[in-house]
C-alpha cells in the first residue's frame, strides 16, 4: 500500500518533544495574528501611514520569524533511520540493515498519535510532520515508531489515509487520535 520514513529523534520523551513543538506554533501563530493586529491598528485607526505602523509591529514580526527558524532547526535534526511499509497481509519495517516484517494476525492494535505538527502547512496533508504509530502485539507486547506524514513512493496517501484504508481491510483495531 504505502511507505513512509522512521525518524530518530534524539529525546529522552518524544512525545514531550512534540508537545514543546506544538506550544510553540501555538504561540507562532497568535504572534502573527498580534502582528497583523498592530498593523491593522496602526494603519487605520490611528491614521498613521503604513511605515510607522510596520514600525511599532516590527517585535512580533521578529519574534514570529525566529520562532520559525528555531522549530526548522529542531526539524532539521530529526534523522531518518529506516522505513515502514504497510501491504495487505502486514507491515515491513526496515532500520538500518535489518528488516522486520509482522503479519496482521500477530497484531492486536495499531494506534496513530499526532507528535509534531508542520511549519508549512502545504507541505503536508493533515497537518502534521510526523506520527508515532504504536504496534501492540497479542502477546501484550508493544512497539512504538515515530513516522513521518508524506510516503516515500509514488502512491500520495498520508499515514492517516493508509490508516483509514487499512481499518477497513484489517482484522487488528486501528485507532487514530
């Protein structure tokens, strides 16, 4: 069906590190939206001219634009290790030199968790950057990977999609949160 890439992410807690990100796009955000605000206010309210208002909105211009750079820098470290494919009978994950592949029978779960939203938003999708996908075998034994949202090949479905299409197909509960 689809591949994706396995990311490394060099975190003791990867899904406090996707938290982080959040809060901080969260704030990205509302910067711009105070940005546009002074401008606005600057312009038409107080009927001054269009440089003096890009003048007193200038700090949240600045603070907008380094958030940005230092959530690329922290994307930017995030290494690919390895990929994961899903087919119609199971799941081949290649790290590295080794390749593990897991029938549909022998999992009992697959859970999809947001972890680090996109900067750009026309770069992916459902708007996230990547994913961490959990494995809970029926042994009760559980594996967690961080994957990215775009595949590696031709096919142009994100992670979410291949989950909807795989509930349908597969025995094994598929959550999506």
């Amino acid at each position: 069906m689809s591949r994706f890439k396995i990311y490394q992410v060099d975190h003791y807690n990867p899904e406090l590190l996707g938290k982080r990100i959040k809060r901080l796009t969260i704030i990205m955000g509302s910067i711009y939206s105070l940005f546009l605000l002074t401008l606005q206010i600057g312009i038409n309210i107080l009927h001054t001219n269009a440089d003096l208002g890009l003048f007193t909105a200038i700090p949240f211009l600045g603070l907008y634009i380094y958030l940005y750079i230092r959530i690329t820098k922290r994307l930017k470290r995030i290494k690919t290790i390895g990929d994961i494919e899903f087919t119609r009978t199971g799941i081949r994950k290649r790290i590295g030199d080794s390749i593990t592949e897991y029938d549909f029978q022998t999992i009992e779960q697959l859970e999809l968790l947001k972890h680090i939203p996109a900067v750009n938003r026309t770069s992916t999708k459902s708007g996230y950057f990547s994913y961490i996908l959990r494995i809970v075998f029926n042994n009760s034994s559980s594996e967690s990977l961080i994957i990215s949202d775009k595949p590696t090949d031709k096919r142009n479905l994100s992670i979410v999609e291949t989950m909807n299409t795989l509930k349908k197909i597969i025995q094994p509960e598929v959550k999506i949160s």
